[in-house]
C-alpha cells in the first residue's frame, strides 16, 4: 500500500471514527425512546407493532455497537495488543458468529467454523479482531443468497508458519477479477453490487483493511470454492507464549460447559452458569429454532390472549434469541442443531446442523442434559398420518393449531386426553369459537393429579360452559371422509358432513375439523441411553440431589430428568417448567464448583380453566392409601373474603389430606376462584416444613375483609381435620354419601338450608328442614336413624348437627364440603 493510500485510509479511519461519534449519542436517544415504547408507558402495543419496534431496537443497538467500536479503533494504540500481549483469534471468532446465528436462520444460510488452530494466538486485540470478523462475516451474509453457505476458519499458513490465516469463504455473489484490488479501495462499490440495490458505503472492507495493515498483516481476496468470494487475511502467529502473555479477555475460558437444550432448563443453566463463574466458555445446542419460550404460555398464544413477541420475550420486552444470548450473558448458541453421540470417554458431542446435514464434534469439561420431553403418541389407527391431527409441543405447533383456527376453518376438535395439556387447550379452543369434545381413557380428566370428587366438580364445570367430556372412552381410529369405506356402517350417516376427519370411539363416530392429541410427554432420553447413561424407573434419567446422572460430568435438569417427592420420597416423573428452573439452577450452581441441592416435589401444580383455578400439592388421597398411609381428609368450601364484600359469592373449594399417625399433611386440592393457589403455595410449604395441623391451624396470616377471611380457609380445613382426628365430630364425605345413596343404605340426608337454596337446588332424596326450623321440628326425625346433615359450605349443617348431638341423636353426621362441593348428580327448581 503507498503512502497516499494509507494517508487516504487514516483520514477515512478518522472521519468515519468522527461521525461514530456524532451519532452514538442520537441513536443512544433514540434507542431509550423505542424501550419507553416497547414497555408501554405510553399506551398498549399490537402485535405487529411490538414486532416492528423490537426489530428497531436490535438494528439501533447494532449501530451503538458499530459507533463504539469505530470510535476505539481511530486510536492506533486499540489495534495491537498491549505490548507482550497476545489474542486467541479462535475464541474471538467462537463469540462472534453466533451474533449471526438469527440472521442465519431468517435467510436459511449455513454458518460454519473450522478451527483447525485452536488456541491461534495474534498481536491483535479483540475489538479489532471482532470488527474484522463482524465486516467480512456481515459482507458474506449481505452478498449471499438463501440457502446459502458460509465458512470460517482459521489455521497457520502452509508457505509460512509464523502467519495465521483466517479464511471467510460464502457461495454469494463473488467478486470479478478485475476488482480484486479496487475492492479495498474507500467507497468503491463493484458494478453487479450497484446494479443489486443491496445496501451498503464501500468503507467497511477498506477499514479492514487499515486495520490489517496497521499490524503488519495482510487480505486478499479471490474466488471461493464454494462459488462465490473468499477473504483471506494473514496474521503473524504469537506461538511462544507464557500464560501471563495472553490478553486478558472473556473469551480466554478456563472451563467448556455444554447444555443440550435451550428451552426451561438449559436456558437457566446457561444463566446461572455465566453469573457464577463468567470465564467459563457456555455453548448451548438447540434442535430447535426459538430459545427459552415459555412452554406453559401456548394454550394462551393460541387463544389470542398472548402475543408470538411476547411468548418468545424477556420481562423486559427483550426477545430471546441467539444474540441476546450471545451480546448479553456471552453464550454461544447452536440452534437448529441435534446432538447426536455423546462420547463420554474423550468427553465430546456428535453434533449435526439440521439446516445442511453438516456434522461436528465439540469437546465439554462439564455436560447439562435439558433434552426435554416429547408427546406421547398412543397407539390409534391413522394418528400419524393425517395433517389435521396436532399435538402442542411447541411454538410451531401453536401456530398450525392458530392457522386451523383461522376464521370459518373450525369448529368442532376433539381433544385426545384429559390431562393438564388438553384442560388447558379447551379454554382457548372455547375461546376461538370451537365446539370442543375432551376424550379420555381413564374414568375421570386430570385422573394424575385429583381425587374423585374434586375431578368431577371440575368436569361439570367445563360441561356449563359447553365442552363435552367423554371418560372411559377408547379412540379406535381416524378416518377421512373420503376414505370410508361400505363396511364402515357407522359412517355412512356422516357422508354429506363438511368436517375434515372423523373419530371412532368404542361408543360412536365423530365428524371433526381437527384433533390435537393431548395425552400427556414422555422424557427425551435416547440420546442418554445409548450413552449408557442410568434411567430411573420412570423412564427419566436418574439423578441425584445434585442433579448428577450416573456420570459425574454430566448433570441432566428439566423434563427429562426423575424427580423424588417431598413426602414419601419416592421418584416421579412430572415435567413442570417451574420444577425445571429450578433443577436448572441446582445442576449450574454444583457444575461451577456449589454445593446445593435440590429438595425434590410436591407436584404442586396449577392451571386456569374457565373461571375456576385448579390447583394441587403432594398426594392424592388415593395415592396416600395405595402407599398405605392412614388419611383423614377435610373438604371445606366459602368465599375466598368476607361475605358482605363485592365478590364474596364466589366459592373457593379445599381438600385437605393429612397423615392421621403423624397429623402432617400429605397433600391438598383447590379449586373456585384465583386466589386458591395461594392456599395451596401455603399448605406446599407447610409440607415442606413438614407442619402439623395443630401447628397450621395457629399460623398467623393477613387479614382484611377485602382480601381473606378472618380464619382462613387453611386454618379452617386444618381444624376441621383436627376435629376429625380427635373424634370430636363425625364426619362423612362426599363419596361416601353417593355410595349410600347408590346402594340404597336407610338414613336421612337432611338439608339445612333455607326454602330458596333448596329449591335452585339439592341432591336427589334429601329432606329439608332450616336450620331456623330444626328445633321446633326436631320430632319429625327419628332417633334411632342415622343422619346425614348438610347445608351449603356445611357451616350449617355442623351447626346443625350440634342441636341434634344436645337432643340425644347418636348417629349424626355432617357431609364434608355442603352441596358446594357435591360432584354428582342434583336435582334443580321446584
């Protein structure tokens, strides 16, 4: 380069670094006021705006980025390393190319590395060797077509092996001969390139160029072998050095962690990993396009109730992409890539890009398995075959569900399983108009986390708000119209239907427009098990309280991984995202050097449906005994505050299962009004300190009539067990009131309630007398018969049952719960 070029480019470097400088302050602004709108301060955003200002916001921090950058490198002393110092060119290009791992995916190009010099030590510091590596990787996407490739590797120079060579290789557009000088010439733009409109100065490559030259290197340029161009660019190679040589830098990691998986878990583990110990070197490998989305948010994507940008997005309006994971927590992210070979010998993973088939190996100190799960398919003729049967797994999956959705394309879907999954899916489905029957196998929907009574009260719920619910019911097959066949009787009555499948059951044939099967995930384990990992008994790996598999260096967190239960200590298998956040946090705090454990579950679970909240925690009474513990469980209902309040007539409904032996509690079940998780988060807690009833029903809560009562309703459920366990009453539930009434045993249930109540409605064969009433009419009931009393929360009817104990009735009892939480059967009017 002669005199008056470098001259030429020294006064380029100095205006462009003059005009960074300008603008990084109005962009700055500009870019504060985009997060004002995008945090709604000044009103509610849509959707297509949100998107539109998230993209701004990403190409204005870009420039921030740039402007700094330009304005550093103006100053010679920021391009060389400090003296005796030296860059791993290798690790600098492993933190800039996932920044374009997003852009890879949109234009559907090939980004790869080939280091085959690692670490490659230059006299060059990082800012410089990362605008270098932005300006000829960013050139290469610009010039690149879809579908695309692009290489980038590093290795010495065979001529001469005191250089590196860093080679940028795309199958773009290419440069003509002719211009292979002129190219890095300032503002010189090639006439295929004009002639493109594809936008762009002509300064980046001839700052490159200074920078090179500034370090006593060199950039050529020429023809590609994969058909476009190629840049390379020649460094003199620092091999002899000492470790207090090398620039400091966070790129210069101490330890590999690889996490497979970037949804719940892995995306936790990345985070809590680069906070601990932010030297360590983070690679995160994703089968899929998007990371770390909220899994338990799609039933609600799919009603409309929730934005694509906000499912996929930070509390901070942030989208989580590879790039915020790379720009801010300094992770590298290969997503649409499987692993598909752990070798725990050498301690490498098999790797393959799911965009171009390529495979690579990558080397880890510590692994993370967050593999996930994957929906359990059951076995039903045609359910792999026809594209109008979904399952939701995913983002992807919502948005066909969406597209099936779309106005006068749907209304009437099946649900296959009657599990969390397809309880949640009903409300949305519901809400987008559809006509919605849940088929499930079992006698009962969320069978795995209710018990009977309170199970039913659910599903009659679901039923007052149009939803079909058919229990015991086997699916057979699936069918399309055009495919029935003269044999297939049952169908002919559906041949001038215009919905798009039809269902058999073992009970009749439904016309459908879609299906989603929602019966429930398994763990995605194979990958473990064909490294000869150990799996629990629940088909999940099996870890400790760590969260280390039979591996000491590799840990496994999230849906793929056993959990052990609270109570009895037993292992489960219950994927939550709540429970894989918190694994995940446990496998990075141990992997980084911690010691912490994980406590296991309570499988406290919630979920929305309709107006009623549903919630769980610990054992079912039917699990409880099956274990062989000998329960006492309470059923209480009332408002969730006091009842002279606006709102108090909504009802909150509880169960409460307690160990008789040890009087601690094994396991709750709420549902009525939102505030019913709360009282579930507290009884979960209680279990965890392993409280008594005794000591529960002193525990000192808030009260204000706008918000609770002024003995709670745990407090209550916990003396009602008290009493129940100390023989001070009897009491009988729900169940065993129907099984009476079923097997036609002699007693009275007597109703309490006022004449109007009874009328709206009351169970089959009860007589009503009013509490008011009872004394005055108490001869109309027979001593020697027994006596089931019951009113609408059984406040009443306790109360009722006191008169008739103090006029000598020996065999009374009141029913658990009043007819609030009566699941069965009632009669309604006069």
């Amino acid at each position: 380069m002669n005199k008056k070029s470098k001259k030429e480019i020294s006064e380029m470097t100095e205006f462009a670094s003059f005009i960074a400088h300008q603008l990084k302050s109005p962009v700055a602004s500009a870019s504060s006021l985009i997060k004002t709108l995008l945090n709604e301060y000044l009103g509610t955003l849509n959707n297509q705006q949100r998107d539109f200002l998230i993209r701004a916001e990403k190409r204005l921090d870009e420039a921030i980025s740039t402007s700094t950058r330009m304005i550093n490198l103006a100053d010679p002393s920021r391009v060389k390393c400090q003296e005796g110092f030296a860059t791993d060119l290798s690790a600098v290009i492993k933190s800039v190319c996932p920044k374009f791992m997003e852009e890879a995916a949109i234009k559907k190009i090939s980004l790869d590395t080939y280091l085959d010099l690692e670490p490659a030590y230059v006299s060059v510091s990082e800012e410089a060797l990362t605008e270098i590596l932005i300006s000829l990787i960013g050139n290469s996407f610009k010039y690149t077509p879809e579908d695309g490739k692009i290489n980038v590797g590093v290795k010495l120079d065979d001529e001469n092996k005191d250089m590196v060579k860093l080679v940028i290789s795309d199958s773009g557009i290419g440069i003509p001969e002719e211009n292979y000088q002129k190219i890095f010439q300032p503002f010189f733009r090639t006439c295929h390139v004009k002639e493109s409109a594809l936008p762009g100065s002509g300064l980046g490559l001839a700052l490159v160029k200074n920078i090179v030259s500034s370090v006593n290197g060199k950039i050529e340029v020429g023809k590609s072998p994969l058909g476009g161009a190629e840049f390379t660019v020649y460094l003199k190679h620092e091999e002899k050095l000492n470790e207090a040589m090398i620039q400091p830098s966070i790129w210069d990691n101490s330890k590999k962690v690889v996490i497979i998986g970037g949804v719940a878990a892995g995306s936790k583990v990345a985070s809590k990993v680069i906070r601990l110990s932010p030297d360590t070197e983070v690679t995160v490998i994703e089968k899929g396009d998007i990371l770390s989305y909220s899994g338990c948010g799609l039933p609600y994507y799919v009603s409309g109730v929730v934005s694509k940008p906000a499912l996929l997005s930070t509390a901070v309006r942030e989208l989580r992409s590879p790039a915020l994971f790379s720009n801010v927590k300094n992770v590298v992210i290969y997503n649409k890539t499987e692993c598909i070979e752990i070798d725990r010998e050498k301690k490498k993973i098999k790797m393959r890009s799911l965009i171009n088939s390529n495979e690579s190996w990558i080397s880890y100190d510590k692994l993370v398995l967050a593999t996930g799960s994957c929906p359990l398919i059951p076995d039903i003729k045609n359910v792999r075959v026809y594209k109008e049967i979904y399952t939701l797994h995913g983002v992807n999956d919502a948005e066909e569900i969406k597209a099936a959705l779309a106005p006068r394309k749907a209304k009437d879907v099946v649900i296959v399983g009657g599990g969390l999954i397809g309880v949640e899916m009903t409300e949305a489905l519901v809400a987008r108009g559809c006509r919605v029957t849940i088929i499930e196998q079992q006698s009962r929907i969320l069978n795995g986390i209710l018990d009977e009574e309170v199970s039913l009260l659910v599903e009659r719920h679901m039923e007052e708000h149009g939803v079909r619910i058919m229990t015991d019911t086997s699916i057979k097959s699936f069918y399309k119209p055009e495919e029935v066949q003269s044999d297939l009787s049952e169908l002919k009555k559906f041949s001038s239907s215009r919905r798009k499948l039809y269902v058999t059951t073992e009970r009749e044939t439904i016309a459908v427009d879609f299906v989603i099967i929602a019966a429930g995930v398994v763990p995605n384990v194979e990958l473990a098990r064909k490294a000869g990992l150990e799996l629990g008994i629940t088909g999940a790996l099996k870890v400790d309280k760590s969260m280390r598999t039979s591996d000491p260096d590799i840990y496994a967190a999230g849906d793929c991984a056993e959990a052990y239960g609270i109570v009895d200590g037993n292992p489960y298998y219950m994927p939550l995202g709540s429970t894989a956040n918190k694994e995940g946090r446990v496998a990075a705090v141990n992997l980084c050097g911690g010691e912490e454990i994980f406590h296991g579950i309570n499988g406290t679970v919630v979920c929305k449906v309709f107006d009623f909240c549903v919630a769980r925690t610990g054992l079912k009474e039917s699990m409880a005994l099956a274990e062989g513990y000998e329960t006492v469980s309470s059923l209480t209902s009332g408002p969730d505050r006091e009842h002279f309040m606006p709102g108090a007539k909504k009802t909150m409904m509880l169960k409460l299962i307690v160990n008789k032996k040890t009087r601690t509690v094994l396991g709750a079940q709420s549902i009525g009004t939102a505030r019913g998780f709360g009282k579930i988060d507290v009884i979960a807690t209680a279990m965890a300190g392993k409280l008594t009833i005794d000591e529960i029903a002193n525990l000192d809560f808030c009260y204000a009539p706008s918000y609770s009562l002024a003995m709670d309703s745990v407090i209550t459920a916990a003396n009602v067990a008290k009493n129940k366990i100390d023989g001070i009453f009897e009491w009988i539930t729900t169940k065993e009131v129907y099984d009476k009434i079923n097997k036609r045993e002699e007693f009275i249930l007597l109703d309490v309630r006022s004449h109007n109540e009874f009328q709206d409605i009351r169970i089959p064969g009860s007589i009503l007398i009013p509490l008011n009433a009872l004394r005055g009419r108490i001869h109309e009931l027979p001593y020697d018969s027994e006596i089931v009393v019951y009113c609408s929360i059984s406040l009443r009817g306790y109360e009722a049952a006191l008169i008739l104990k103090a006029a000598n009735f020996k065999r009374v009892k009141v029913m658990d719960g009043g007819i609030a939480m009566w699941p069965y059967d009632v009669l309604r009017g006069i």
